[in-house]
C-alpha cells in the first residue's frame, strides 16, 4: 500500500507518469506507421487500415510521432525526477544535472586520509571536498582549552572543538547553516565562550550515549562529504617536556614563549587508536598529515599505538603540509627540515613520509612585521635537509593572499591531487565543482 501514495493527490507525480505513458503509446504508434506491420494488437491494425489511405505521409507522420513520443517521455521522466528532488531537497531543484554530476563525480573520487586538527586541517579540507566524497579526517582530541576544555571538563566527553570545525569545513549545506553551527556566543550566564556546534555535539552524544554516533548525526545535518573520526575515543591528556626537562601537562598550556619543546607525549600512554581510523589509513590512496599546530594537532594523532605502524606500511602516497608560519612558543625559529625532525623524532618508524610540500611564495614585509609582533616568522624552505632524509620536496605557491598569513585551500588542494596524479593515483581528473 505504501507504493499507491505515489498516486494520492498532492504528490505531482500522477500527471508526469500519465505523460510517460502517452510518450510510450506515441512512440508505438509511429513504429507502427513507419514500419506498416501489425505487431500485437487490432489497434495497430486499425492504424495500419488509416495508413493506407495516406501512404504518401506514412514517413513523416511516423517520425512525427516519434519525435512526440520521445519529448514526452522525456519531458515526464524530467519532471518525475524534479518533484521528487523537490520534495527531499527544494535547493537542489534549480541546478539538479550540475548537483548529480558533481555528486557522482566526488563519488569517483580518490580516497584521501587527512591527519590532524585545528585551522590548518580545516582549510586544507574545503579545497579537496571539491574533489573528492571519499575523505576520512582524523583528528586529534586532545584539547583541553576554550569551550573544548569546559565540555570535557564539565560533561567527561571528548573535546568536540576540533571535530566541529572540520566537519564543518566538509559541509556541502547553506552558509546559514555553518554560521549556526560556528556561532559563538557571547553573552549569557554559563554560554558564553561556548561555540553552538559544540554544544549541539555534546547534546547528540548524550541523548545516542556515543561520541561516534553523534558525529555521524552532525554529519547527517550538514551534509559531509567524508567523514570525521577522532584518533582516539579515550581521554587522552598531551604533556610536554622541554628542553630545560620541565614538563607541562595539557594541551592548552604547551605553548611557552620562554622554552623550546623537546618532546610530547600522552596519557595514558597505551591509548588505543580508532580501529575504523586506521583501517582507512590502509585503505587510502593520499594519507596528508597537516597542515597545523605540530605538537598539538598532528603530533597527538601519531604517537597513538598504531598510527606511525599504519604510516610505514600502507600503499597510499604520504604527504606532509608544512605550515607557513612558525607558531610562538611551539615551533619558535624552525625551519621546514627542523618540522619534519621533530615529527619523525616522535614515531617508532622511519619511512612515513614520501613528500613534504612547503611554499615558496614570499611574504609580503608589511606580513612578516605584523607576524614578528606577535613572534611568528616564515618558515625557511631549506630544502636540503629534508632531502637528506630521503624525502622529496615540492614547493609551490600556496599562499592565500589576503590579510592573514595562511595556505590557500584550492592551491594546496591542486597540488596534493597533482602529485597524487603524478604518481598514478588519480581515479579523476576533473574537479567537481
């Protein structure tokens, strides 16, 4: 019975589906006069007897009817499938041949593995959705600051922050929508500072009892192409040791002015990794790891058991992003090798990597005095040292050009599917846009 409310009135269904079938009639009819041969029915012979009488415009009476067969049919099928569309998604209506086209050219796509958290992670994103729907970001869950840190604190689940914004940055919905769900308030007794997609987050694992399954509910909301994992669904803590070997605990806290990190680490130290996250480490043709903060957005992923393991032996192509800027009280004075250093010093496995991709295009001097101010300066490209290490380096111009210093999403996207072709691991080469 369920299959009868396609008839039920209101459903704008029943007119196109009459059309179909005076398109299918139609079509018959003019096979029949252009062929001049009864088939099945006393019909058809009672349009051959008419035939006769007008054998002369036999031709152009069929392909007449052809014709009107075929522009009814089409006509119907258009219109069947534009109701429908219509009724599920009213926005996608005006434009329905691009949004199919794009929707099954993303699902064509590679299958890209991005790892790690913050900004950087999420403008790198919205450049490659424009290429690919089969995108896993892993991201890290070690914050413990901002609205982060008050949710963790206050309901014991994981930090949403970083998750919100990448799935954000995955979101094919209305610019309504993601201002909703990165909107900060402001104002109000125990409200403000928190960000409304971390709370509608912590709100969904409440009421499913998973931090997993409430993700997969935001991403329903917002339309994702991909998804998002956390690294780890334990409550993990980063620590710090620093070269003068004092330690610092919490993710927030790391950054100091006054001293140069050593090294990082988590507790507990025997965090399980996602298994779903790993196994689609194995599975990807592009692992990307950054860009972002390196001890407290990429290093926290891959110091879990298993990560570095799954780095060294998948058959994905592996690129590290390095970020632009060096980061005050993280990164202060490294150059791009001294990145690429400190990350591998933190993994059990040495052949992880198999580009770095840095940009070569120059910072304006009215940027790097607004940087310097606040400790910040360009990272050097020097090239050498990471080529030492058996890595190859590609350097492009992937600056976004506006006021802040940052990757451009579509240049650094362009490039990550550009050595991703080069080494045979494009599955389509156009950009679905």
């Amino acid at each position: 019975m369920k299959r009868m409310k396609w008839l039920y009135p209101g459903m704008r269904v029943k007119r196109w589906v009459g059309l179909l079938i005076l398109g299918v009639f139609t079509i018959a009819t003019g096979l029949i006069v252009l062929l001049n041969a009864p088939v099945l029915s006393l019909y058809e012979e009672s349009i051959l007897t008419w035939v006769e009488r007008w054998e002369s415009y036999s031709m152009v009476v069929g392909a007449g009817l052809l014709a009107v067969g075929g522009f009814c049919i089409a006509l119907s099928i258009r219109n069947v499938i534009r109701s429908v569309v219509g009724a599920i998604r009213p926005a996608d209506v005006p434009n329905l041949v691009e949004h199919v086209y794009k929707y099954r050219n993303l699902q064509k796509g590679l299958h890209i593995v991005t790892i790690g958290g913050g900004t950087g992670l999420s403008t790198m994103l919205r450049g490659l959705k424009d290429y690919s729907s089969n995108i896993t970001a892993i991201v890290t869950v070690a914050d413990d600051g901002g609205s982060s840190g008050r949710i963790r604190h206050d309901l014991g689940i994981l930090p949403p922050g970083d998750i919100r914004n990448t799935l954000v940055a995955l979101a094919d919905t209305e610019p309504l929508m993601e201002d909703l769900f990165q909107y900060r308030f402001n104002w109000g007794e125990g409200l403000a500072g928190h960000s409304f997609g971390n709370l509608f987050i912590a709100a969904m694992t409440d009421i499913t009892g998973d931090f997993e399954e409430s993700i997969r509910a935001f991403s329903k909301v917002l339309a994702v192409r991909g998804k998002v994992l956390p690294s780890t669904l334990e409550s993990v803590r980063l620590g710090a040791i620093y070269e003068d070997g004092s330690i610092m605990m919490g993710e927030s806290c790391i950054p100091q002015r006054d001293k140069r990190i050593k090294h990082v680490f988590l507790e507990p130290a025997s965090s399980r990794a996602l298994p779903e996250a790993i196994e689609a480490i194995y599975q990807a043709d592009v692992v990307v790891i950054g860009p972002g903060s390196l001890y407290t957005s990429i290093i926290p992923n891959l110091i879990i058991p298993g990560f570095a393991e799954a780095l060294a032996n998948t058959s994905a192509l592996r690129i590290y992003v390095c970020n632009v800027m060096t980061q005050p009280g993280e990164t202060d004075h490294y150059t791009a090798s001294d990145h690429v250093d400190h990350l591998l010093a933190h993994l059990d496995e040495e052949n992880v990597l198999d580009y770095v991709v840095v940009n070569r295009a120059r910072i304006s001097a009215a940027q790097t005095r607004k940087y310097a101010l606040e400790g910040a300066h360009p990272v050097q490209a020097d090239v050498t040292g990471i080529v030492k290490r058996g890595i190859q380096v590609h350097q492009s111009d992937l600056l976004d050009q506006m006021d802040l210093v940052r990757h451009d999403s579509q240049k650094l996207a362009a490039e990550i599917m550009h050595l991703a072709a080069i080494h045979g691991k494009h599955k389509n080469g156009e950009r679905a846009v």
